[in-house]
C-alpha cells in the first residue's frame, strides 16, 4: 500500500525522500482518487509540485485546492479528472 505510493512520488514527479517525509501524511491518501488527479492536474496547469508543496496539493477539499493551490475554479478540476 505504501510502496506504490512512495514510488509515485520519488519516481515519477521527482521528489525526494527528505520532501516526502516532511508530509509523512501523505501516505494516508488515496493513490487513485486523489493523489494521481492532482498531481497530473497541477501539472496539466504548468505547477511544480516543488513550487505548490505536497501538503497544499494532497490535505485539502477539492474546493480549497482549486482555489488556493490550482487557482481554478473547482468545475475545472472536476471536467478534468472525468477524463482521466
């Protein structure tokens, strides 16, 4: 359950281990339903993950990372994950 989690984020966005345990929270969420979609999101958006923080991208309500973190309004997020 952790490891593919772990391997997401090291992996395939590039953070490091130090930038991971700093949110050791992170590993309470889920891969697929939140943790993908924001991540490729953000990135669809022209977002580092480095920039916006992982705490800021993962912890919040769909509506607080729309409009805090992605700066979008919320009807955005939700058509993009759609399609995913």
């Amino acid at each position: 359950v952790l490891k593919p989690k772990f391997d997401y984020l090291v992996d395939r966005l590039g953070l490091s281990v130090f930038e991971i345990l700093r949110f050791p929270g992170y590993f309470s969420y889920p891969l697929k339903q939140r943790i993908y979609p924001r991540t490729t999101f953000l990135k669809a958006l022209g977002y580092s993950l480095s920039d916006v923080g992982l705490p800021n991208t993962i912890s919040l309500t769909d509506e607080e990372f729309c409009l805090w973190t992605a700066k979008v309004p919320v009807e955005q997020y939700q058509t993009f994950v759609r399609r995913l």
